[in-house]
C-alpha cells in the first residue's frame, strides 16, 4: 500500500483566494514538499506530523510578487527611503555596501522587511559592473555574487529575479560596456530562488528632474536626452537600439527605464524591430512609463511588452511633475486604468527603497491614481498586478502566482479579505503571515 500523503502545512476555516483563472475561492489550503496539495476539503491531507493553523476567518492570497524594488539597497537604507522625508532626494543618505559581510546583511534585512509584507518575489532591477565603483555599493557585481551564494546556501526568504547591469543605475551607459557585459560571466544558480533573467537598460532620468526625454519642453527650455553614450541624439539612438537588439538575440529579458515619451517610443519601436527580425517574444518590459503616450501603449499588448509601474511614485511626484512640464501632461502621465483597459500586461510594483515597499499602501494609491470606485473587481485587477502578473513578468506562470494544485506554496495571510476592503482601508489590514516555498517565513 503506497503511503498516505500528509501536509506539513493546513490553513484552514478562512478564504482562501486562489487568483487562478476562474477567480476560485476556497476555505482551506494544504501544503507539502513546498507546493499547493489541496484546496477546499484537506481534512483526509492532515496527518501527525502536520501543522494546522486556524484561520479565524482571515484570507489567504498567493504571495505578493514585488517586481521592481532594490533589494540590497532597501536593506542598507531601511528605515529610511530616498522620499521618506518627503522631497525628492531629501531622504536618507547613501548607505554603503563594501563587504562580501555588508552585503549579505543588507540582502538578510530585506528578507525581514519583505516577509513581513507578505512579499514572496521580487525583482532586482540592475545588478552589475556598471556599478562596481558605484557610490553605494547596493548594485555591484559583488551583490549578486552575494544572492547567488545565499541562494545556493538556501538563505533567501522570497525568489529573487534579477536583470543585470552594465551602465550605472540612474546615468549612462556606453554600447562597449554592454556589449562586454553581455559576454561576461553569470553566476550558476537554481532559478527557482534565483533567476537572472536579463538586463536592465536606463533610457533616460525622470520628469520631475527635467531628465526625461520629452517631446514637450520643460519650463526651462530644455528637453532631457537618452542617458546612453553617444556623440549626437542620433548615435544616442543607434546605440540604444543596438542594445536591445543584442539583447533580445542572446534570449535575454530587457526591462529598460524610460519615462518620458521620446525615450518610451525608440525603446518599444527597437524591441518591436528586435520581435520582429528574430521572431520571438521576450516579455520585455517599461520600467516606470510616466509619459508613455496613448499609441505607443496601444501597441504593448500585440508585442507582449508590458509595463512596471509605480502608482506609489505617481501619487507622490505629480505636483513635481506638474511644476517641470505643465498641468496637462501631469494629467496624462502614468495611465494605469487605460493600461488596464487595453489588457497591457501590467505589474505594480514599489521601486523601494525610493519609498517603502508597503504594496497595501500602492495599491490604494493605484486606485485614487485611477479615481477608480471601490469595488472586490478592482481590487481583484490591482491584486492580480502584484501577484499573477509579476509572475508572468518572471516567466514563471506554470509554477507561482497563483494557489493552486501543484504550484509553489507561496502565500500570504491577511487579517481580513482585500476583496471587499476600501482601497484606503487596505494599509491596515495586517499581513499575519507569509510562507515561501512552503516553509514559514514571517508569523505575526
Ligand atoms: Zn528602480
């Protein structure tokens, strides 16, 4: 007789929201070896040896798939963000990561903050040489160096998806680098905890500090340009797109930084041109997006682009926003719900520790950004933004994201259901538990 499966894990008497296809909800989950072993009726999954927790009614939700925040550099600077003293650039200072030791005890401080949240995944937006010498030393090669040994190590408590970086973060970048780093070296690792799917390009600055690439004037005149090295703004161009290409030939993910609409046309026209002449998707991605304009968003969808957005940062920098271009362009900037609306494939996400990783607080701000009326489908849609989506965006759907049979054990429970909460009410309901991979990383 073949032995019984128990469950190491049951929660059980609450709701259980799956964010599977169907919108399924259930009243009890079972885990074991990691993954989702029952839904619904797990009584027969429960053996000696198994935990069973009582929900009291809260909620479980797939756990929360934060996918643009600076691990490393969240964990240096935690307490405090880059906004936290509520102007631009006027929080805290630069901490400095120079140790193998530092290193590994920011990347463990961000472990703690994110499980506390809920947070199961997250992305590193752009590790690599192009910071080697960088002045906080949060972004160097040596910081994935450090994931990849904790992760073989089984020390990391959420899945790290990282895109490389040959640039430094925030400024330029030469096509030599690029091309040198695109050649070198990437560390081994399971990708399962540690997935290093691409890069990260950086096309331009930010509105507020006259560094996008607009077609609009800022007050003063001027007009921003690409941040990629290059004799005039055609050379900036050429070699952007040379970048992509490259990219996309080596099978790599390309997130690049753009937000101004200049800068968001030529890097969707490159990867369109890079689908096109070597005939595969690559889940490429906008990051941020403030500018992007009704056409080029328009044209996502059909290219399998998708948009890495921060309702937290629209919120917070549309006065700035307003005083650099003008009122009207603030009006159009980051355009969620219509993103939404075109089926953009759409990920929300915090870009801590530029402000806090505190998803509860972003998706609310995501729903007075959309002036959206409360309802348990927008929240649904927000939700599915920060969990389905994001693992999508990791081309890891088959296997996280959602709760259901067979797929990672990666969850967290919530004081009440998110679904019928007020948007503004959603940053107190309390996260009272999270679990990655089946295993127990954060009890309230
Ligand atoms: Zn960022």
């Amino acid at each position: 007789m073949a032995d019984k499966i128990t469950a190491d894990l049951v929660l059980t008497g609450g709701t259980v929201l799956t964010f599977d296809a169907a919108g399924t909800e259930s009243t009890a989950l079972a885990v074991a070896g990691g993954r989702v072993i029952g839904l619904g009726d797990v009584d027969h999954l429960v053996g000696p040896d198994t935990r069973v927790v009582d929900l009291y009614g809260r909620t479980v939700l797939p756990g929360i798939n934060d996918s643009h925040l600076h691990g490393a550099w969240l964990g240096a600077l935690w307490p405090g963000t880059l906004m936290g003293a509520g102007g631009m650039g006027e929080g805290a200072a630069a901490p400095q990561l120079t140790s193998p030791a530092e290193r590994r005890a920011a990347i463990t401080k961000a472990g703690d903050i994110v499980a506390a949240l809920g947070i199961t995944s997250y992305t590193e937006p752009g590790l690599g040489p192009g910071e080697d010498s960088g002045q906080t030393g949060c972004f160097s090669t040596g910081v994935l160096d450090e994931y990849a040994a904790m992760a073989a190590e089984g020390l990391l408590r959420a899945r790290v998806t990282v895109l490389r970086l040959f640039g430094e973060l925030d400024g330029p970048s030469t096509l030599a680098d690029f091309e040198r780093g695109m050649a070198s070296r990437v560390p081994a690792t399971d990708p399962r905890w540690l997935d290093i799917t691409g890069v990260k390009i950086f096309a331009d600055g930010i509105p507020p500090m006259r560094s996008a690439w607009t077609h609009r004037c800022y007050a003063d005149g001027s007009q921003g340009h690409l941040l990629v090295d290059g004799t005039d703004p055609a050379e900036r161009e050429a070699n952007l797109r040379k970048m992509i290409d490259l990219a996309h030939r080596a099978g790599a993910q390309i997130g690049v930084h753009a937000t101004g609409d200049r800068s968001i046309e030529v890097t969707v026209s490159a990867m369109a041109d890079a689908i096109e002449a070597h005939g595969h998707a690559g889940r490429h991605y906008l990051i941020h997006g403030d500018l992007v304009g009704p056409d080029v968003l328009a044209r996502l969808p059909g290219l399998g682009i998708g948009l890495n957005t921060q309702p937290g940062i629209a919120v917070l920098t549309a006065p700035w926003l307003a005083a650099a271009l003008d009122e009207d362009a603030a009006a159009g900037a980051w355009p969620l719900r219509r993103a939404l609306d075109l089926g953009v494939r759409v990920c929300l996400s915090s870009d801590a520790p530029v402000i806090e990783p505190d998803w509860r607080r972003w998706v609310a701000a995501a729903a007075e950004w959309m002036a959206a009326a409360p309802s348990p489908e927008l929240m649904r849609h927000l939700l599915r933004a920060y969990t389905v989506t994001p693992a999508v965006q990791d081309g890891a759907e088959s296997w996280k994201g959602t709760l259901e049979i067979g797929k990672a054990a990666d969850l967290c429970v919530l004081e009440a259901n998110p679904l019928h909460a007020a948007p503004a009410d959603l940053p107190h309901i309390g996260v009272t538990m999270t679990v990655v991979d089946g295993r127990v990383v954060f009890e309230a």
